[in-house]
C-alpha cells in the first residue's frame, strides 16, 4: 500500500497538503518544491488513489524529519497515518540515521508512534537549515518531536579536511544539549 512517490503522484500530494494548509495544519507546497523533494516521499494508495503522503527529509548525519504527513480526511482512523510514519522509521534505519524529529500540532498522535516531546532549541541543525526560511520563523507555534532509534549505531560527526588544493569546505558544529 506504502510505496515511493513518483512523479505522477505529484499532483495528488499537492492536493492533500494543500488542503490542510488552506486550514493552517501544515505548511503550503508548490509544484516546484515536490519535484525537488519528491525522492523524500512515499505515498499511501488505495484501490490506485493516493490518499496519504509523507516525506522524509534528511537533516544532518543523526537527524531526519518527517514532513508532510498527512491523510485524506475522508480516510482517516483507519491506520494509515501511523502506516506512514512507519513507513519514515524504515527509510531512516536503511538510510543509517540514528534521530527522527518532526515539528507538528499532532502531539498525541506522534506520542503514540514513540515520539517525545523536546524542546526546539535540542535541534538547532534543524533550525539553521529550514526554520531561518519557513514564514513561521518568528511566531512558530508547532511542538518539536523526537524518536530515536536506538538499534541504528550514531554516525561520528563528519569532519571536513582540506581538498588537495587547500580549499576548506565549512561543516556546521554543535555541541550535544546535556542531559
Ligand atoms: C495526523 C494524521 C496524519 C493521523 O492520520 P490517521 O491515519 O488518522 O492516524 P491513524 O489512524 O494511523 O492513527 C494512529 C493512532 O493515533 C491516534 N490518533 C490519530 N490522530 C490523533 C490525534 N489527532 N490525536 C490523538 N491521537 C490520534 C489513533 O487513534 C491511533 O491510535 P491507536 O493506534 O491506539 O488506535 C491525520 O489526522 C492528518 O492528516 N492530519 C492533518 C495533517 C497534519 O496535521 N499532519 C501532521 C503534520 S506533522
């Protein structure tokens, strides 16, 4: 039921997000932006309509988000959003990645699926790398999740040598939040 997005998906997934953010639940997507993140999607289908979608959007070596969660009014309770999320955990396992986070008013639904509530200010390499151009930036209102997966081993953080011409390429640091 679950499969990757395709480009003929594109349309439908417009729709689906679109509808939410029409009543502020989620963030507006134009076409451009699903093309160039459609290898983040997968999508729900049932009897060949898609009527769920979510992405899946690596953030940093540890971190990835799901985003664009969302499933048709018309076909929610029925298991299909948590399938979704499901869906995200076993691409950050393939994929290698230790954190999964998501920014949403979904708070009870994520806690099911294992999520905890952090406090933003936990994600800063989320926060430099989206928020800084999201048009929520000064007034977000959205509860930050985080789920880890403990069985997939943490990556060192990459460090960034010269080239062999002596160019230095920047690599965002940060220090771990204390317990
Ligand atoms: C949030 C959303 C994806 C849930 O999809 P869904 O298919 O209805 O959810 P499921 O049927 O898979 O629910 C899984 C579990 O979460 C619970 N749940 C679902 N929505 C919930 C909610 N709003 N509050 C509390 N629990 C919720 C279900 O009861 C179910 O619990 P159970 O396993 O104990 O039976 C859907 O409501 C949606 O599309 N919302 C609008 C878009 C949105 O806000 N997306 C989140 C952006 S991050």
């Amino acid at each position: 039921m679950i499969r990757p997005a395709t480009i003929h998906d594109v349309p439908s997934i417009q729709q689906i997000i679109n509808s939410h953010a029409e009543l502020g639940k989620m963030l507006f997507k134009s076409f451009g932006q699903l093309y160039e993140s459609l290898r983040d999607f997968g999508v729900y289908e049932a009897d060949g309509e898609v009527v769920g979608c979510v992405a899946l959007t690596i953030i940093w070596a540890d971190l990835a988000e799901v985003r664009s969660l969302a499933v048709d009014e018309t076909c929610r309770g029925r298991g299909i959003g948590r399938q979704l999320v499901e869906w995200s955990i076993q691409e950050a396992r393939r994929l290698g990645i230790a954190r999964l986070m998501a920014l949403t008013y979904e708070q009870a639904f994520f806690e099911k699926l294992g999520f905890v509530v952090v406090p933003k200010e936990t994600l800063p390499l989320k926060v430099w790398s989206d928020c800084v151009r999201c048009p929520k930036r000064d007034g977000c209102d959205e509860i930050a999740v985080l789920k880890e997966l403990p069985d997939v081993v943490r990556v060192d953080q990459p460090a960034a040598p010269p080239t062999p011409r002596g160019v230095s390429i920047p690599v965002l640091s940060y220090a771990e939040p204390e317990d």
